[in-house]
C-alpha cells in the first residue's frame, strides 16, 4: 500500500519535475536575444496556466455531458436515440481538430472561449461511447436479481450500473484528456492562448530552444496527466 | 397466501402464449415447485408474481391483495427473489450483497450488520472470514449459500427461486438442498421454486405443480404426484417405476441404524476382528471420544501388519448426512463402490449407517 503510493508520487514529481524543469532551463539559459523576448517567465507560466485551463474546463464539461447523454441513450425510453447520437458524435471526430476549431472559429469568433467550446465537443465522443458501452455491458441477470429485489431503477443506476461501468468510463475520460492536451495546442490558431503559442511562435522565429520548451512541456503534461488519472481510475475500479 | 386467477401471458399479440389460463393456490408454508421442460412457462408464472413481467390477463394476489395495484417496488421489497448461480453484485462484498435489501429499506447501520452476521451464521459460512469477500472469490456453493442469505434479509414471508442450485455439481447440490430444507423448516416462508429437475422438485416441494406449453397439467403433493399421474405426460416426467423415484422423499434418519459397530484407535486389532465377523456389512467404523468419525475398518485391512486399530484403518469417505434422501445416500454408495453410507452430522460425528439392503427394504414397503 505504502510502496504503491509512493512508487505514485515518485512518477508524477518525475513527470512535474520535466514540465516546470526544462522550461525553467530554457528561460533561464536564452540562446539569444530572440528567445529571450519570446521566453519570458511570464508568458511561459501564462501559456501553460491557459493550456490547463483549456483542458481541464473541456475535459470537465465533456464528462458532465458525455456521461449525462451515456446514461440517457441506455434507458429504455431513450435508447431508440443511442444509434443516432453516437453516429453524430463519430462523425465529428472523424473531422480534423484545426478543422473543428476553424470551424467553430467561423461561428463563434477567435478567442479562447471558442477553443475550450471546440475541443469540448471534440472529446465528448469517447466519454460518451465508453458510458454507453460500459452500462450497456452490466450483466443482465445481475440487473435483473437487483429489479427482482425491489431496487428503483434510479437505485439501479446508482448503485449498480454506474459502479460497474465506472471502470470503462474512465477509460473513455483518459482518451478524452490525450485528445484534449494534444488539441489544446491548436487553440493558438484561433488565438486561444496555450503552449501551442510557444510551438507555433517558436517555429515562425526559426528558435529550435523555443518551440522544443512548448513541445516538452505539452507532452510532458499530457502524460503527467495521463498518469494521474490512471490512478484515479485503478483507485476507483 | 398466493393465488394466481385465470393467468394468462402472451408476449406478441398473435404468438401462442407463454402461460395459458393458469389457476393456482398456493398455501402459507408451501413450497410450491413449478416444475416441466424449457419453454413450459414456469419462469414467466414465477416472474409474474414480482411483476417482472406483467401478465397479460388475470390477477395475481400475494398476501390477499392484487399485486397490479401495489407498487411494484414495494411489492418487491416483501418477496425474496433468487436466480440461478450469479446475480450477486461483482462489486460489492459478501455483506453488502446481502444488505442489499435492508440499505433499500433504509435500516440502521447496526441492524442491517446485526443482520448480516446472522444469515451468514445461518447459512453456515463464518462472518468474520466472508464479510468483507468478493463474491469471485468464493466457490459456487458459497455464492449460492450468499444469495440464500441475500433473498432472507429483511425476512419476507414469500421467496421466489429460480433453479437456485441449478450450476452445482450434483454433491454441493444434493448439500446445499438438504441445508435449505433445515433452513426451511425453521423459517416456513411461503416458496415458489422453478426446476427442470423432477428429482429436485420431489425432494423439495411440499407441492409439485408440473407444466407444458403453457399450462398446469397437474398440482399435487409428491406422493399424489407419483402414485396417481394424471396423464401421459407426467408419467413421463416422473417415470414408470414410481417407487424408484419415491427415494428422494424418504430421508437417512427414516432408516438409520444408530447402533453401528464402533472401536477406538487405541483398540488391538482383535477386538475389530470379533466386531467384523458380526458386522452384517463387513465394516467397523473408529470414532474418537466425541464419536467423531475417524476411519473404518474392512476385513482386507486384518491382513495389514499393526497391533491398534489405528495403524490399520482407512479414510472414510462413504459418508452422508441425516437430512440426505435415500437416492442422495444411494448415489454415495455407488460412486465409491460400497454397500453402505455412513452418516455423519455437521460436525464429523458419527449418527450411525445405513446399507444397501435397509434401502432396498424401503422401496419394497412402498410399493
């Protein structure tokens, strides 16, 4: 018990260590004056407050509304809607993310609020598939000994679908933060803030220092994150 | 204390239905034993009763009152309800599974637990070694022990089972009937159990209903059933030679001899020796102090080098218990090649023993 937390908490300082330790370098260390405008300790912590902000606002609003739809389209009222509503969600996932957001951009106007609406929409589509799929999977004769012993199917859901089905909904939040962290380094493109200002800026002024720092630091928080929430889930399941 | 008023289900306007016309009564106390091959409706009548599926005419009363006018929950929440080997929750604890019914009911904390230890003393699994199990990590009897448990916990006065002991083996089955029917007899809850098997529903039905495509052939006590069938059809159920089938209503404790021919280990040899040239089976059982069974001795086994009875006896492995019918204590003797069972309680003590012969007598009383 005790080696497993901290075999946890040695991993996630490692992966936090990477995230605020190879920018500090970079910052720190300029290689010339150009890095050093576009490096600034302000605009670093800035672009990465901005990155988490975009996905943890989507990811939380996905899981609100891909789990809220999961358990509609598995209730026997509404499961004539199950095939429609995940075709829909399938097909817009099959749409590029830069498309998704240029799109988007196109009705909403730039600005971060477009970028976290986008990349919600975005990722419901695995939060979505795996509540469906996971209630959908509970053993029949097990909801049937619970309706058999007077359990409501509000109890049912409760106690009994939503605990079972837990471990694949995780599953779908830790595909849905992946696609999340990777898509919020687009929100740039419509001026959505984020490490992907870094990346792209980086690349404009041709400063390998600069674009790398973005790009280390958006992959290391997309696995610190990751690796959290496969925590989350092993704790839960 | 059930009563079932011209039922009649059919799943698809057109189809032919699932039950057809059924008029049954079923009296507090009973266990009434819906019994018939696969697709002869006794499911859907026994699911009818909880309202997990509605019939489609007629009434059903539980307890005098029409159950399409009570809440199905409600409703639910007063009758046990069993089903074949799962339906426990994965996920929860053995205690857990078994509140199930007390936590919808909103018990106490202290009384559901209370509770708890109870049935699980009940159903003879030790509390403090289950309690905080998952059901994956118990054998299938103990499972199904569990959802006994589980079906008694706010102590409904109706139970439904649905071939509770049907995915066991046929010894933990023939255990666990035998268990259910101690349990029965102090609860006298009123039960209705679903079978395929004739034999189980002669061991434990104080009322047999048989049924074929949809309908009630007959519903009679087991010893009605067997010496007047009705029809062809329950003739062929229950088979020519109704004698044969009467030994699943006589019990070991009918016939037990209790005065079996004993020794200790300590005994010389000699002594077993003038036991066995007495014995009208050709065996002595050893039993320690407390009468607890702890081998036997065959005439092969004098030829064995050793001075006590101990050095030379074997392992008994004949045994059966006084709650067992005459086929369960035949069927033990047959398997181990052996004219007699020995019969033990709960606690490995010996009662005393039956043989091949005493059976044979019986069935020749009856017939």
């Amino acid at each position: 018990m005790l080696k497993k937390w901290g075999q946890r908490l040695f991993f996630s300082l490692i992966l936090l260590a990477v995230f605020i330790g190879y920018p500090w370098y970079n910052v720190m260390n300029p290689a010339d004056r150009t890095v050093a405008r576009g490096l600034t300790p302000d605009g670093v912590i800035l672009a990465a407050q901005q990155h988490i902000t975009l996905w943890g606002v989507s990811l939380a609003a996905a899981i609100v509304v891909g789990v809220g739809f999961g358990i509609l389209i598995t209730r026997p009222r509404f499961r004539f809607l199950a095939p429609i509503l995940v075709n829909i969600v399938n097909i817009g996932q099959t749409v590029p993310s830069l498309a998704v957001l240029a799109i988007f951009m196109g009705i909403l106007g730039m600005g971060f609020r477009t970028a976290v609406f986008a990349i919600f929409l975005y990722s419901i589509l695995s939060i979505l598939r795996n509540t469906y799929a996971g209630i959908m999977g509970v053993a029949p004769d097990i909801l049937e000994a619970a309706r058999g012993m007077g359990m409501s199917p509000f109890r049912i859901l409760l106690r009994i679908e939503l605990p079972l089905a837990l471990a694949v909904i995780m599953a779908g939040v830790r595909t849905a933060s992946v696609v999340n962290v990777g898509a919020a380094t687009l929100a740039t493109f419509i001026a959505g803030g984020g490490l992907g200002t870094i990346i792209v800026t980086g690349l404009a002024v041709m400063r390998d220092q600069m674009f790398l720092t973005g790009a280390v630091m958006a992959a290391s928080l997309a696995v610190l994150l990751d690796y959290l929430l496969s925590i989350v889930e092993a704790e839960v399941s | 204390m059930i009563t079932l008023e011209n039922v009649t289900k059919i799943y698809n306007p057109g189809d032919a239905p699932a039950v057809k016309d059924l008029k049954m009564e079923i009296e507090e106390g009973d266990t009434a034993v819906l019994v018939g091959p696969s697709g002869c409706g006794k499911t859907t009548t026994m699911k009818m009763i909880n309202r997990l599926i509605e019939p489609t005419e007629g009434t059903i009363y539980v307890n005098g009152e029409d159950t399409s006018k009570v809440n199905p929950i409600r409703l639910r929440l007063n009758i046990g309800y069993v089903i074949q080997e799962i339906g426990l929750f994965p996920h929860m604890s053995i205690a857990e599974n078994i509140a199930t019914v007390p936590r919808e009911l909103k018990w106490p904390k202290s009384k559901i637990q209370e509770r708890v230890e109870e049935l699980l003393h009940m159903v003879g699994l030790d509390p403090e070694i289950f309690r905080e199990r998952k059901p994956r990590d118990l054998s299938g009897g103990q499972r199904q022990r569990i959802g006994v448990a589980r079906c008694l916990a706010a102590d409904p006065p109706v139970l439904l089972m649905d071939e509770p002991f049907g995915a066991l083996d046929p010894i933990t089955r023939a255990r666990l009937q035998n268990e259910f029917l101690r349990i029965q007899e102090q609860i006298r809850k009123t039960i209705v159990f679903v079978t395929h098997d004739i034999d189980e529903a002669i061991k434990m039905g104080t009322k047999i209903a048989v049924m074929n495509e949809g309908e009630l052939v007959q519903y009679d006590t087991p010893e009605d059933l067997l010496s007047t069938p009705k029809n062809e059809f329950v003739v062929g159920m229950v088979g020519g030679n109704y004698s044969i089938k009467r030994l699943h209503l006589k019990r070991v404790n009918e016939i037990i001899d209790r005065e079996p021919p004993t020794v200790s280990a300590e005994e010389p040899v000699s002594k077993v020796k003038e036991l066995l040239e007495a014995s009208k089976v050709g065996v002595v059982m050893v039993v320690d102090g407390n009468n607890r069974l702890e081998g036997v001795v065959i005439p092969a086994d004098l030829k064995k080098s050793g001075e006590r009875v101990g050095e030379i006896m074997n392992e008994p492995k004949v045994t059966s218990d006084v709650g067992a019918t005459l086929n369960d204590a035949l069927s033990v003797m047959l398997t181990n090649g052996e004219g007699y069972a020995l019969i033990t309680d709960e606690n490995e003590r010996l009662e005393g023993y039956i043989t091949l012969n005493q059976i044979m007598e019986a069935l020749q009383d009856n017939a």
